[in-house]
C-alpha cells in the first residue's frame, strides 16, 4: 500500500464507466487502472504536468500519444490524490478552472 489515498470524484467514477462500455482494447483499459493505482506510490510520477491557470493546483497524467488524461489533485495535508476526470484528450480540459 502506497503513502497515499486515491480518491475518484464522481465525475471520474463515471468517466471510468463510460471508459468500460466504450470497448475500447482490454490492454488500454488496463493502462488507465494501473495508472490511476499507481498515484498511491507516487502522485508525481515522471511525465505529470502541473497544469497552468487553474485555480488550485492541478496535475495530469498523459496515457498514450493520442489517448486518455487522468486530471488530479494532490492534497499534502491528508496523503490524498483526488482523481477527477479520467477523459480522453480532446475533452479532458474543457471544464476545469
């Protein structure tokens, strides 16, 4: 067990439903499931970005060249990542600010 919590809002809890009924392939299922998993080691992993003009820090995790981003946030004081979206790239950034 990792040294922090993983959290999914609702919004990434449905995202990840829409993600299995879109039959997409097992092995990018899988990919997003590890990815989102391995936040508890590290919420910072090599490739996070920081995002920039958002009113509190945000981070993302790019899944493929072409795929999916996991948007989250790290909070310190509680050993928490809250997920919040888990979209593919074209739509992932529109409702964050």
């Amino acid at each position: 067990m990792g040294s922090y919590s993983v959290i999914l809002s609702e919004n990434a809890y449905r995202d990840l439903k829409k993600i299995d009924r879109l039959k997409l392939p097992q092995q990018q299922i899988v990919r997003i499931f590890k990815a989102v998993k391995s936040l508890e080691d590290d919420p910072r992993p090599r490739g996070c970005k920081k995002l920039e003009g958002t009113s509190i820090p945000l981070y993302r995790i790019k899944l493929g060249r072409k795929g999916y981003r996991i948007v989250y946030q790290i909070n310190e004081a509680s050993k928490t990542v809250d997920v919040l979206y888990i979209r593919d790239r074209r739509t992932a950034y529109r409702h964050i600010r």
